[in-house]
C-alpha cells in the first residue's frame, strides 16, 4: 500500500514528504493508520547527522498513535480498528535483557533501532524508485501509515484522544521514566532538571508524581521555565551566569537528584555540579557518540556520588505504556498540556526550527 512520510535523504538539509510503499505485513506484523506523531529532538539530531553514520534514506519519527488497519496473520492482540500508541523499543522476551527484567535494554530491539529496520531485520518501505527506505529508530512513524511489530504497539481505550496519546511513546515515557525508574525519586526529596522540553516537563512530572519536595527547573528559555510549573515545578533558574549559585540559594548543599535532559555534554557536567553528596546525578538526553564528559575524581569518591544513564526512562516500554495512560486518565499526568502546536505533516521542516529556537514542547505533526 502507498504512503505519505518524511523522507531524510541527506543531513542538515530540509526534509522532504514523499510517496512510499509499505510491503505485505509478515505474520507477527501491524498495519498502522498514524493519527499524530510526536516530533522528538531525536528526530532533529537524526536529521542533523548528530548521531553519525545513520543508514539513510529512513522515514523519520518514533512517536506517534493511530488505529490499527491491516494485521498479519499471527497477530492475536490486536485486531482492525483499535486504538494503539507505538513504542520504540521492540522486547523480543528471550534475550538476556528481557529476560532478567530490563526489556528496554533488549538487544534485539536495539539492534533494530541502530539499523533502522524491522525487527525481523528485514527493510519493508520503498521509494517511488522501488529502492528500499529504511525505518528511523526502527519505527518510522512521521507517515500516513507505518508498518510495525505488533510488540511495538500498545492497544489503549478508545476514550483516550489519540493525537494526547501520541506523545506517550517517547517523551513521557522517557522524561517520567527516569524519574520514577532509573533514579527512583523519593517522597521528600530535592530535584533539579536541566533542560525543560519535551522530556524535561515529564521528568518534573515523574518527580513530582514520586513525591519530590522541591523541583528546581533550568532552561536558557524563559517561556520553557514558565511552563513547567503546571507540570509540577517549585522554582525555576536560567542558565545564564551561575546557575550553580543560584541553585545553592534554594537548597544549600545541593540536590538529592538531578537530571540532563538536553542531549548536551556540557550540561551533563552541570547536572553532575548541582547533587549534593551521596546524591544521584541521571543522564537522559541523547549526545553525539563521540562526546565525552569529565567530572573530578576524587570529588566523585569522596562525596560518593552516583552518575546513571536513563535509556528510556529504564521503562518495561509496553507496560509502562499502559501505566502512563491510566495515570492521564485519572488526572495525575498531564498530556494534553505537553502539545504545544499541531503542524501539518508537510510542515515538519516547521517544527525543527521552533523547536530550536525555544518556542515550543512539544509539537506533534497531524495526519
């Protein structure tokens, strides 16, 4: 069947929609009809060649619901015209990682994502050339219809808006994640995020879920600090001058944890200066893979520090889903106010540029 989706051909340079083809569903694989997708910094540091040597060209995005529209033939979960919220993570249930209860680190499933196919390995788009077109992050979502496994899909009720649930896939379940998952914030406790986009909102969503005390927001953007307090902010500092001192200000030996949400070696640093001893510094946003950080030893010893990587947001990804989605509907987590604009698909050259310039959180791409 034919398509529309953005199509990265080359880095840094404007994406293109264009008419693809998805082939024949294999026995375990889905048919979605994408109804909004989410567009995620990653996608802008895909497209921008950050991360390196990415197979192109790919169809971009990995956020996104929609209902479902053609099922292979092994598909029992799911049937035609259910709701459905994609995750990215693929959890195959017989590696290692699965196994031992870490399915987000799932070694097929990642493989799937730093290759940019299917699961099965397998290249299921073509150009209008009949040239193969790889699936970004393993999902290609920013489409009209994307084909996926159904263990990338989570069915969700039919009550949910499905343009809300398209920004469950990454950035809440990125951002509240880390919070809840990786660092496992307790009630009482201090936290401070640098960096309040997309993940960062959800991170203070995550904190403030688990009970934190004081939330302390960081951003070069003011409109960005402003927003975060309805996600459950106490306090709010810009990055510009000490934002150290500013920090000690409000809390004098620093906070319990911290979070980078920015993707930005230099704010990893930052994050890492603002814990208090036997505090918990968690690195959330994604960097270049030839970026480093440097922290002083003896400090890290002696005040006995712990630095942890939050790899989506350390999520059981289709359980959590689930979990997430029943925390909206009671109330507890804030969806509809993460949408900051709504754009046409073609307008997605768009969204990169006001997500750069600060005027957004999130901005989702309606189809």
């Amino acid at each position: 069947m034919n398509s529309k989706a953005a199509v990265l051909r080359d880095f840094s340079k404007p994406i293109d929609v264009e008419e693809v083809e998805l082939l024949e569903p294999d026995p375990e694989e889905v048919i979605v009809k994408i109804a909004a997708s989410g567009v995620c910094r990653t996608d802008l540091s895909i497209a921008s060649g950050h991360f390196g040597n990415v197979p192109l060209p790919l169809v971009l995005g990995h956020e996104a619901a929609g209902t479902v529209y053609e099922v292979g033939s092994r598909v029992s979960n799911l049937r035609k015209g259910d709701h459905v919220l994609a995750v990215w993570i693929y959890s195959c249930n017989n590696c290692d990682y699965c196994l031992s209860g870490r399915p987000n680190l799932c070694k097929n499933g990642n493989t799937s994502l730093l290759n940019a196919t299917m699961p099965s390995g397998k290249i299921k788009i073509r150009d209008k050339a009949g040239r193969p077109v790889h699936h970004g992050s393993g999902t290609a979502l920013h489409a009209d219809y994307a084909i996926l496994d159904q263990r990338n899909l989570v069915k969700i009720p039919d009550t949910v808006p499905l343009d809300v649930a398209s920004v469950v896939g990454c950035a809440v379940m990125t951002g509240v994640g880390a919070a809840v998952n990786t660092a496992q914030v307790k009630p009482g406790s201090t936290v401070a995020v640098v960096g309040v986009g997309g993940v960062g909102v959800n991170v203070v969503q995550g904190a403030r879920i688990a009970g934190a005390e004081k939330i302390i927001v960081l951003d070069r953007y003011d409109n960005k600090l402003e927003s975060a307090f309805k996600f459950g902010a106490t306090h709010s500092i810009k990055t510009d001058g000490d934002p150290k001192a500013k920090l000690r200000s409000i809390v004098l030996d620093g906070v319990d944890y911290s979070f980078e949400a920015t993707g930005n070696h230099l704010n990893m640093e930052l994050a890492y200066s603002l814990i208090k001893p036997g505090g918990t510094t968690v690195i959330v946003g994604a960097e270049s893979p030839t970026a480093t950080i440097s922290i002083p030893a003896l400090d890290f010893v002696g005040s006995q520090k712990t630095i942890k990587g939050s790899w989506y947001g350390s999520t059981n990804p289709r359980y959590d889903a689930g979990r997430y989605i029943n925390l909206y509907a009671s109330g507890k987590l804030l969806l509809d106010e993460l949408i900051s604009a709504k754009y046409e698909p073609s307008q997605i050259n768009e969204v990169f540029s006001d997500m750069e310039s600060g005027k957004i959180i999130r901005g989702i791409l309606v189809h």
